[in-house]
C-alpha cells in the first residue's frame, strides 16, 4: 500500500505535457490547454509528422489537431471519417481523439480579391482556365494528401507551385508576387488583406474540427487535469478563434495575451512590437544559456569524436573514404528529418533529441580537417621524426598533430558557427534557444520577433568565430 500511495503522489505531481504546431493558431490552442490543466506547454514543435512521433514516444501527451489531418495524415482513412471512425483506427496505435473544441478550420485556397475579380475566379475549379497563375503553398500542404497532391488531382489543376512559409505567404500574395495560397478558414489575415476564399466546388476537403489529440492513458494518468481540459469542449468557435488569431497576429499580443481572450480577457490596444524591446525580452538571457549549451555540448562531443575519426581515416587509407563518406551523408540529412527520427530513436523532445543531431552535424568539418592535415605532413618530417628513433604514437602526437593543429582549430570553428545557426532549428523540437524567437516571428509574419532571434543568433556566431581565431594565435606558433 505504502508504494502504490508513493507511485500516486509521483504521478500526482506530474504535470500535462501539451505540444503545438508552428503556426498561430496551435499556438493559441496549446496555451489555453496549458491554462486550463496546470499543464507544461511545449510550443511550436513544427509539423504533424514532429508532433506525431513525439506523442507516439510519450515526450508529449496531448496537442491540439483538426479531425481532417488525423482522417489523412495519421490513421490514413480515406472519404470524411467521423470521430468514432477516427478513434477506432487512433486506437491501435494507443492514441485517441476528443474534446471537439467548437470550431472547424477548414483548408481553403485564397486569391486577392480585386485579382480574382479581374480574373472571373470564384471556385477553385475556374482556376484551371488560368494555369499561369503563381502559386505559394505552404510545406505541409504540399505533401498532404489531403493537400496539394490530392486537390491537384481532384481539379485536374495545371498549376506547378512552390513551397513558402504560411506567414511569408501572406506579404507575399499582399504584395502581388503570388496569386494563390492556401489559407486556414480561421485565418485572421483573410478580412485583413482582403482575400477571396475560392468556393470548394468539388468538396475535396473535408471537415477540420479542433479536437485533442492525445494518448489513451491520458484521461487515467492526469484525471483532475483532463477533467478540467474536457470542460473546454464545444467552448471555441469559429468567431472565437479569429478574434484570438487577430489578436496576435495583427494587434501585437503575445500568444499568451491572445489566449487569455478565452476566459474574456480583453486585449490592448494594437500595438506595434518594438524591436529592442523584444530583443532584450526578459526570456533573452534564458534563450541565451540554452542556444550557447546546445552548441558547447554538442561540440565537445563531436570534438572527442571527430578527431580520432580523422586521425583513423588518415592512418588507415583503406578506411578514410568510408569514414568521411558516412560523415558527409549524415551532413546532407535535411535537420527537421533527423530531429524526427531521433525523437522517434530517444523517446523524447528537447534538448537530448537536440544535442545528438548537433553532434552529428559537427562531425564532418572536424574529421575532414584532421584527416587532411594529417595526410599532408610532408614526408620529410615523417623521415626525420623516425630517424630520431621516434615510436608510431610518439610520432602522432609530438610532430603530426601538432603540425596538423592549426587545420583541426579551423575545422572546430567552422562546427562550432555551423552549430550556432543549425541550434535555430532545435526549437521545433522544444530544445530552445533564439529559435524560439525565428518559430514565433515566422508563425506571426512578425520581422521584429523574428529578428529579435536571429540578431543575437547571428552575434553568437560572430563571436565564437572571434574566440576561436583567438585560440588559433595562442596555440598556433608564428611561422
């Protein structure tokens, strides 16, 4: 009795962990989570597949998802599957779907208004008499086959379109570069930028309702916090959601003061976000510590690795080619990909899923130097050192690397600036840092934000390079 009221206490004090997509909306719906559970909010984890592996592997319990991308993207159900369908299919991979919040936000193709007009466009099947139209897309919709692929084929669309930024996407379409995008029917920038939402005359898509995706020893796990996440059902609804999304895409709140909206918080008045002002957040020393320790510690790693490697690959000619050819495959691995295998391989999301892809990354430049610097000592000093009676080790580490010191130093510093702006991307995976900044400022089409992460992202980058060449003076003798 005594370890079951211990494992209750532990399980008591453990808390909610809600993930979110990187885009306004999952943003908002994750925070009103958070609040309503007491739970942890892991922010702006990047697309479904992201989402879905981290959930799978138990780093998150519950994120906010649309019935249609379960339908498609998760249990691959074919037609319009109701909640009960869903659920049964979610079940075999322990998963399952509730809390229908209020509201469908349904995928929708979207024009200028006065260009659809000039153009006769009202449906999205009028577009196939315009097939030079531009078209922007974004990444997730393109590769959805309840997106690009499927709509294109629906239409019988001629259109070739390119992948941009959701947020992007809009200054894009407002500035005439782009004359459709694919919009969410909650977007707040619809009204704002005056788009034409083109009729889906042939019913491709299927309804989006926000549901809570979740793991199916959640309501057990967590019964006093689910009671109170289930009481947000049936809550939001479409006027709701756009008043939350306006408020923090077109009126400057943060995505928590866009939440509060929910319990009948009023927002401010609009506001512009003020540069210095956001760069110098009282998150910033935070996000500094874990963008400067995601780069320390993965280079230490990949230091302790890589030079061996190198000095492998340069001893062991035979060898050298498939070392530096499994190390420049692991460089060409696009981050986002190998973030969600890793958290598939860890369990978790964070900084360790993180760390080990940084790692990786740093490898290649190190090795490569060592092993070139190695091979290019001359053979004269080869001959000279074992002239001296100068054992193979002794040879390594007394002439070689030493000579070979100012090429390894060089690899290091190219790692470390490389790992400065690869960390950015850490933050899809709630590993932190000034990522965290770029993902809001993105998700808002917010250049103050945005840059407010990039500035110091780049200073830092800045700065290593300095500290390095510094280190290259020091221990590098003057010829």
């Amino acid at each position: 009795m005594a370890l079951a009221l211990l494992a209750g206490g532990a399980g008591a004090d453990e808390r909610l962990r809600i993930g979110s997509k990187r885009f306004t909306e999952s943003y908002i719906l994750g925070e009103i989570v958070a609040r309503a559970s007491g739970g942890e909010h892991k922010p702006g984890l990047g697309a479904t597949g992201i989402l879905l592996a981290a959930l799978k592997a138990g780093a998150i319990d519950v994120y906010p998802e649309y019935t249609g991308t379960i339908a498609a993207e998760v249990v691959h159900l074919a037609g319009k599957a109701t909640l009960e369908e869903l659920n049964r299919a979610l079940a075999r991979e322990g998963l399952a779907a509730g809390v229908p919040l209020g509201f469908n936000n349904s995928y929708a193709l979207a024009m200028r208004e006065e260009r659809a007009q000039a153009l006769a466009i009202r449906r999205i099947s009028d577009l196939v008499r315009h097939p030079r139209l531009s078209l922007g897309l974004s990444q997730e919709f393109l590769g959805r086959a309840d997106g690009w692929p499927g709509l294109k084929h629906a239409y019988g669309l001629p259109h070739a379109a390119g992948g941009l930024d959701h947020g992007l996407a809009y200054e894009a379409i407002a500035a005439g570069r782009l004359d459709v995008m694919d919009v969410y029917s909650t977007d707040a920038k619809i009204e704002r930028y005056h788009l034409r939402l083109l009729d889906d005359d042939r019913q491709f898509f299927p309804r989006y309702d926000a549901v809570l995706l979740y793991r199916v020893d959640v309501p057990r796990r967590f019964a006093r916090a689910w009671s109170a996440v289930s009481a947000l059902e049936g809550r939001i609804d479409e006027r709701l959601m756009m008043r939350m999304n306006a408020a923090a895409e077109l009126e400057g709140c943060s995505f928590a003061e866009a939440a509060a909206l929910f319990t009948g918080a009023d927002s401010t008045a609009p506001r512009q976000r003020a540069f210095l002002r956001t760069l110098f957040a009282p998150d910033f020393w935070r996000l500094t510590r874990e963008h400067v320790l995601l780069v320390a510690v993965s280079l230490a790693a990949a230091i302790a690795l890589a030079i061996p490697l190198g000095v492998a690959a340069a001893k062991l000619p035979a060898a050298a080619q498939a070392i530096l050819g499994a190390l420049g495959i692991i460089q060409t691995i696009p981050a986002l990909a190998l973030f969600a295998f890793l958290i598939a391989l860890v369990g978790t999301i964070g900084a360790v899923p993180a760390l080990l892809a940084l790692f990786l990354y740093a490898l290649l430049p190190i090795a490569r130097n060592t092993h070139a610097a190695l091979v290019g000592v001359s053979r004269g000093m080869r001959q000279a050192a074992m002239a001296l009676g100068l054992r193979a080790r002794e040879r390594l580490w007394l002439i070689e690397l030493p000579l070979a010191l100012p090429s390894i130093l060089a690899g290091i510093k190219t790692s470390a600036v490389i790992n400065v702006g690869t960390a950015t991307i850490a933050a899809f995976i709630g590993a932190g840092g000034y990522g965290e900044r770029i993902a809001s400022g993105l998700a808002l089409n917010d250049n103050a934000t945005l840059l407010a992460g990039a500035v110091p992202a780049a200073a830092l980058a800045l700065v290593v390079q300095a500290l390095f060449e510094l280190v290259e003076r020091r221990l590098t003798p003057p010829r």
